[in-house]
C-alpha cells in the first residue's frame, strides 16, 4: 500500500517549520554583531602577524617605524560610504602619509583582495579587487566603532604593532623622532578596548598590553 502523509501530519509539520523560521530569523539578525567582531579580532591577529614576520627595521632610515604594519578604522568617510570600515597596512611608500596607497594594502591570504572597506587612496568600496566585508557598515550593519581612550592618541583611530607583536597606539607618521625607536608613549599600557555597535546591542575586543593577545570580551 502507497504510504503518505495525512492533513493532520501536514499541518503539524508546516507549524514545525513556522516555528522554526519564526526562531532562527531573529537569531541570524543578531548573528551579524558577533559576525562582524570575529572577523575583525582575525584580521587583528593577521596585522600583528604581518608585523611579526615582516619586522621594518632599517639601519638607513631613521623614520622606518612608521612602516609598521597597522589596521585604520573610521568610523565614516565619503570613500567608505559613511560607513564603518577598515584598513591594513603598512606605510612604506614615498614619505610615510599616514594614508594606506593600493601597493601598501594588506591581502586576504584566501580571496588575494585587498583588505580595505573604502579609505585607501586609488581603491573604493565598489572595486572588484576589494575585500568588502572590511566595511563593517555595509557588510554587518555596524552603526559606530569606539576606541577606549587607552588605545587612542591624540584621537586617532589605529592600532600598530611592534615585531614582538606588542600593539601601539596612533598614527606613526604624525611624530619624528631622532632616534630610529618609537617613542614609548605610543606603546599600550593598558587594556586596548575595540566596540563594535549595532543598534541596541554591543561587543568589545580587547587587545591585552605588552603580550598582544587578542580576545573578545
């Protein structure tokens, strides 16, 4: 005999996948917060990585600090869309600007894009080669980004890093400095707190002092 479902059966499993649908949807929404704050605490691992294995040193150029590699964030530009975004970089070309150029972006070691959301000169948002999700405005929703004032220097919105991995505060090419060592007032001291927000809701990525180390709070 033919097996198949009753009326009863039907409408019992269509009032399963309602509640189903009716408890992942909400889920997958607020997913995108904790999305958005994975994907940033890897790339932070990868830009103090970057700085571990391609140490700038250079006996001959007593400004070769400010090529260490770094992630700029802002929290909205003309390039990004007025979006929140991200950059890695490191700053070699010319005179050290402080602004991330197409040669001296970062690249996804998977997709081989270029990991900028929108603010490095040469490259937009829309650019094929681009690696999108580096704006976190368009990608997860991300409203704002707020650096503690213990990672900030004199308001800029960046985080380098030594090649110890340790992480340092502020934009390298804004001092000189007669010595070829960055000055220790650059260097973390305390707890580096990143937060992410998205409407109601909040997380925070802590970049420990000194070791480096990189976690979600």
């Amino acid at each position: 005999m033919k097996k198949s479902f009753t009326l009863i059966e039907l409408i019992f499993i269509i009032a399963i996948m309602g509640i189903l649908v009716a408890t992942i949807i909400p889920k997958v929404n607020s997913n995108k917060l904790d999305e958005a704050a994975i994907q940033l605490v890897s790339h932070l691992r990868y830009t103090q990585h970057l700085a571990m294995i391609n140490d700038k040193f250079d006996a001959t150029d007593n400004e070769w600090y400010k090529s260490r590699w770094q992630i700029r964030f802002t929290d909205g530009t003309s390039s990004s869309h007025y979006k929140v975004a991200y950059a890695i970089f490191s700053d070699f070309v010319g005179t050290h600007s402080g602004h991330p150029e197409t040669q001296e972006l970062a690249k996804d070691p998977l997709s081989h894009q270029y990991i900028t959301g929108g603010i490095t000169n040469g490259v937009e948002y829309d650019d094929d080669n681009v690696f999108h999700t580096a704006n976190l405005g368009i990608r997860f929703g991300i409203e704002s980004i707020i650096l503690s004032s213990s990672c900030k220097y004199y308001g800029s919105m960046r985080i380098a890093f030594d090649y110890l991995g340790r992480p340092m505060k502020g934009n390298l090419a804004s001092d000189s400095f007669n010595s070829a060592y960055i000055a220790s007032n650059r260097m973390v001291s305390d707890r580096c707190e990143i937060i992410l927000k998205k409407n109601n809701d909040e997380i925070i990525i802590a970049i420990e002092p000194e070791t480096g180390y990189i976690h979600l709070l």
